[in-house]
C-alpha cells in the first residue's frame, strides 16, 4: 500500500515537472511571437513609409526569423543518443554487484567489465565512471542528468550544433531589429512620428532586444570558447580525469578539428542546422529510466560510418595513454 502510494506521488512529480519544464518554452515562443507582430506590423506595415524600405525590411527580416525559429525547433526537439547495450550491466553481473556489499570488490569488478570497453576516463578517485540508476559503465563524457527527463532543457552532441546556431541565429535576430528600429526609436522619442500604439510597440521592441542581444552574446561567447578547446560545461569546471591522471586538455584536437567534430567536415552545412556528415564526432546520452545526460567525445575517423543514427562511436582525443590504442570503435545497434 505504502509503495503504491509512493510510486503515485513520484509519478505525479515527474508529471508537473515535465509541465513546468515546458514554460521557459512557452514564454520563448510567446516574446518571440510578439516580436514579429510588432516588427512586421507595427514596424514595417504601420511606421515605415517608404515602400522599398518596407519590402528590404520584411525580406531580411524573414529571411534571419525563419533561420531562428528552425534552429529553435531542432534544439528541441532533437534527441539524445543512448549508450550501446554494451556498455550495460548483464543480469548476471547487475545481481553480482548488487549483492556485494565490499565496495573495493566492487570497485574491481567494474574495472574488470571496463576492460572490454573503449572507456579511458576515470572518477576523481580513479574509480571507473559507474551510473547507479542506468546500471551502466559511462562512456566517455557522458553524464546521467537527474533533473532532464525531457529533451527541451537537455543539450547533448546531436543537438549541441542546434543550440549554437540557434545562439548565433538568436544574436543576429535581436542585433538585426535593434539596429532597424533604432532610427525610428529615435522619431517616436522627439515626438516627430505620430500613433500611440505603434509608438509603445517600437519602443518595447527595441528595449527587448537590446537586453537580449547582450546576454546572448555572452551565453554564445562562452560556446564559442568551449567549442574551441573542445570542451563540455562541466569539464570547463572539472578537469577530465584519464587513467594516468587529470588532463584539462585531453580531448583538444587543436581549433579546426575541434569545431569540425560539431558543425561537421562539410562546410556547407555549418550555417544550416540539417544533420551533419558525423564522420569525425557521434555523442551519444546516458538515458536510463527517462534520464537523460550528455557527451562522449571522438577523435578523427578514417572512414565513413555506415550510418550516423545506427552506430555509437567512442575515443578521447589526443590523450597520451591511447597513442597504442584503437582511437574509434563502431558499435551496431
């Protein structure tokens, strides 16, 4: 009765969880709504009274907007990767290491189980990297998330490219409409332009913008950087630990292979957010019970994968300890 009772209030939490996981959502969409009423309305169709500055207006405008909505969605609503069936407990192994109650002894078998893996990273401790709740060895850089159980608030490799372009998309549209609304703030200030509603509209839009124009380009800035040394937010704060130690710079592969292992080796494809050629980079998520985590990291492939949604591909970079080992590994799934 007490477990039934407990299983109904989880399940109630994770349900008004996902609910509210979906407001910052909600309200992304409500500005961003606004924003193109007061702009193509307010803006172009009301206050602007030059006929081609309307039409070079509404076309760039449009032109950045549907770049912005676009990445916005493949943000969203693209999935994680999950870990090869390898990398999980058997059921034989899961009830050994539940039943042993000598953590040494359990620290030795996932050693052990690690040996058949391409797995190099290791715990601050030198424990090899273990999900309790997945029951699973963790691929390298990936981390079990505890609070994303939906993909809106989760970014992992196969969406990580999503959210840059979406930051770069996101700081062109709000520089975009700060720079042509500028003028007109100005006539509506000294009182030359006529229309109270256009007026409040005009204003706010360019208040807006601004605001979100600076905090963008600190949030995209910051990307740019990790993506530079080939970074994850969490290894920008703790130092990656390989088994001969830790090495802040275990996975850079120096500046054009860095940024190549997230926008591709297609250059063509950098500005649009289609899926890459994944012939340098698979990140793959930790997702065990609705859970979602991100990122293991690759080195260079010699070859083509057979195919970027049936495989999971594993390496860490440059890192000493592998220069006699395997750099790739392909697994089927």
């Amino acid at each position: 009765m007490r477990r039934g009772w407990k299983m109904a209030l989880s399940g109630g939490l994770r349900c008004c969880r996902r609910v509210l996981s979906w407001v910052p959502v909600l309200v992304i969409v409500l500005v961003v709504l606004w924003s193109y009423y007061a702009y193509v309305f307010e803006l172009c169709l009301v206050t602007v009274l030059s006929p081609a500055e309307k039409v070079i207006y509404l076309i760039f405008y449009h032109a950045i907007f549907v770049f912005f909505t676009w990445t916005y969605w493949k943000s969203i609503f693209t999935l994680p990767q999950q870990p090869n069936q390898k990398f999980h407990l058997s059921y034989t192994d899961k009830e050994r290491y539940e039943n042993e109650e000598r953590p040494e002894v359990q620290k030795q078998m996932l050693v052990d189980m690690a040996k058949k893996l391409p797995v190099y990273t290791r715990t601050g401790s030198g424990a090899v990297r273990f999900c309790d709740r997945c029951h699973l060895i963790k691929p390298d850089r990936c981390h079990h998330c505890s609070v994303c159980a939906m993909v809106n608030n989760c970014i992992g490799f196969s969406n990580y490219k999503f959210f840059l372009q979406f930051l770069a998309y996101s700081v062109l549209y709000c520089l975009y409409i700060a720079t042509t609304v500028f003028s007109y703030f100005i006539k509506y200030w000294r009182g030359e332009l006529p229309g109270v509603r256009s007026k409040f509209h005009v204003l706010f839009l360019l208040f807006v913008a601004c605001m979100f124009f600076v905090s963008l380009v600190i949030l995209f800035g910051y990307h740019c950087w990790l993506v530079s040394r080939n970074k994850t937010t969490l290894e920008a704060f703790c130092t990656p630990v390989f088994m001969s130690g830790p090495e802040k710079n275990g996975f850079n592969l120096g500046f054009v292979k860095n940024i190549q292992q997230v926008f591709g080796d297609n250059k063509k494809f950098w500005l649009i957010p289609i899926g890459s050629r994944l012939s340098r980079r698979i990140i793959i998520s930790c997702r065990g019970n609705r859970n979602i985590a991100a990122f293991t990291s690759p080195a260079s492939l010699k070859q083509d994968p057979p195919s970027p949604m049936k495989f999971t591909e594993f390496s860490v970079g440059n890192h000493s300890d592998l220069q006699n080992k395997s750099p790739w590994q392909i697994e089927t799934s």
